[in-house]
C-alpha cells in the first residue's frame, strides 16, 4: 500500500523534550516534498481524510491518534493496547538506537538485532511479532543550512564571547559544574529553553536563535548525565553544536567513537571544559580545520534528511507499504 501522507502526532513544538524530534522529522519530511501535517490529542481533525498515513508519534500523546487497518505507526515505545484492530505489520515500535538496543538486550536475551545499513546508526529487530526500529536523532538543520556555517566558520569563531557559555536545555548535574565553574572563572552563564511551556517567549528560541547563541558561546558542550552515558545515549545536542559551527565536546566515550574520536572528550566535566577552553586557543586555521571536518560529517550523515531517507528505506523493505 502506498503512503501518501506524513502525520506527526503529538508534541507541539516547546511543549516537551520530545518535542524537538517531532519538529525534526515535521520539517524534513516537507521539506522532502511529502504532505506532511503536525497534530496532538486535542486538534479538531473532523473531516480529515487519514487514509494511508504514516504516523510518528510517542507513547505519552498518542491517545487520541487514528487507529486505522490502512496505516503505518512509527511509536516511541509504543503500547501495543492502545492499537486493538491495527495489524501487528502495521505498528513499528520506535526507539534510541544504542541505549534501547541494550536494554532490550538485557530483557530479550534471544533477539537478535540487525544493522539497517553500514552506517551502523539504525537497526531493527521483531519483540512480540512488532518491528522494532532503533535510530539516534539529528541536528534541526538542513545541509545547505550547514554549508552555509562551513562557508562563514572563520566569521563564527571571530564572533564568539569569550566572557559567555551559552546553554539551551535542562540544567542537569553536569550543566551545574559548567555553571560553578563559570561562577568561580567570571564568566557568565546563560541558560535558555527546557521550560516546555509553548507561551515561555523568554526561554523558547527559534532554530536561528539557537544556532546564534550557540555560535556566541565560549564553548559549546553536549555534556551528559552518568544515567544517560552508562545507557549509551546519544544526544542531538552534540550533532546540532557542530553543525552551528562548533567544536564537538562530550563526557560520552560512545559519541566521540562515533565521531571517529576527533571530539574533545573526558569523563570528568571539568576537565572537559578546561580542554574546550583551550582549544579556543590553538589558532583560528587549526580550529577551522578540525571543526568544519566533523561539520562535513555532520551535513552527510546527521540530518533528518538521512533519518527520513533510512525510515523510507526501513519501510520499503519491511512492511507493506511504501513511500517515494
């Protein structure tokens, strides 16, 4: 059956961490020339027409979502109750490649889970009859977007502060250290984003806003909690740093790896800042050099252009639908 429409359900942009991955896959599935429409649980969708849809949504807003024999559902964690009459083809059970890869491991020890492709980002394997789809996230912007950073790297690193680390996201242990470590070096510390409240004008920013205030900053981390790196998660702070034009710094051993070890990493925070700081250092033309090669590998694989074009490709071949 061929999709002709791309639902997004749920998550209203600023409304919820998650928030962020439904705006990605909104904006590069438009983007990408697909009729692409975003709603949550409480949109007025009488007289819509959701015949061969392809739905993303996550556990947490999808009650209200269209259940219907001639979709496809892409769920983040997906509570397969909530489907009675959806064909178990049909309900794709996504999640993060690497940390629920893991996990699930962990509780199914006879699964096997296969690579998508050889980028080795996404893979999938079948728990209880359902596909599982494993993927990480991606920066919020387009390759055109990136190259146009890449072009004026020399003008984004003349225009940072030095006096300023700028942070969008919630302050979590590590975020702390780089704000005590700021207080006790005279450098500020601004915070912005992480409200989840849609009307928060001072703490919601635009996509330009954000990739503005962390061109400015001193350094730009991805730093991560010890939860989140003992459980292999990877953050789509640190794909959208570097695509802004900047030095990729993480206290996570499996994102540098990633990254063919050319980040700045140590799992201690304050040594981690202390390496970022003086690698703002080491002369404009070794800086432009080592950034805009992660900002290349970024722009070619790390958009949702390449998540989109991988879904696509996951459903071709293993469902019964397809999407062009």
């Amino acid at each position: 059956m061929k999709i002709d429409k791309v639902i997004i359900w749920g998550h209203f942009l600023h409304s919820h961490t998650h928030s962020y991955i439904h705006n990605g896959f909104y904006e590069a599935f438009k983007y990408m020339g697909y009729n692409t429409y975003w709603f949550d649980d409480n949109s007025n969708i009488e007289g819509f027409d959701f015949s061969k849809s392809l739905f993303i949504s996550e556990h947490q807003v999808d009650f209200n979502i269209p259940k219907r024999e001639d979709c496809l559902y892409f769920i983040h964690f997906l509570e397969k109750d909530r489907y009675i009459g959806v064909p178990d083809n049909n309900l794709i059970n996504l999640k993060c490649a690497f940390r629920d890869t893991l996990r699930d491991k962990r509780q199914n020890s006879n699964i096997v889970i296969y690579p998508l492709n050889e980028n080795n980002i996404e893979f999938y394997t079948k728990i209880d009859n359902n596909y599982v789809y494993y993927m990480i996230w991606a920066t919020d912007i387009f390759p055109e977007r990136i190259q146009q950073n890449i072009d004026n790297i020399r003008d984004i690193i003349n225009e940072r502060n030095n006096r300023t680390i700028n942070f969008i996201g919630s302050e979590t242990d590590p975020w702390r250290l780089v704000r005590l470590f700021c207080n006790r070096n005279g450098i500020d510390f601004i915070k912005k984003g992480a409200s989840f409240n849609v009307n928060d004008k001072n703490n919601n920013k635009s996509t330009e806003e954000n990739i503005e205030l962390i061109q400015k900053s001193l350094i730009a981390p991805a730093f991560q909690d010890r939860l989140q790196v003992n459980d292999t998660y990877i953050p789509c702070r640190i794909f959208k740093n570097i695509s802004y034009g900047r030095m990729g710094i993480t206290n996570n051993e499996l994102v540098n790896k990633i990254f063919d070890n050319k980040l700045i990493y140590n799992n201690d925070i304050l040594t981690c800042i202390k390496q970022g700081i003086e690698f703002e250092n080491i002369g404009i033309d070794n800086i432009i050099n080592r950034v805009t090669e992660l900002m290349y590998f970024v722009k070619e694989n790390h958009t949702y252009i390449n998540r989109v074009k991988s879904l696509c490709y996951f459903i071709n071949n293993f469902t019964n639908f397809n999407i062009i």
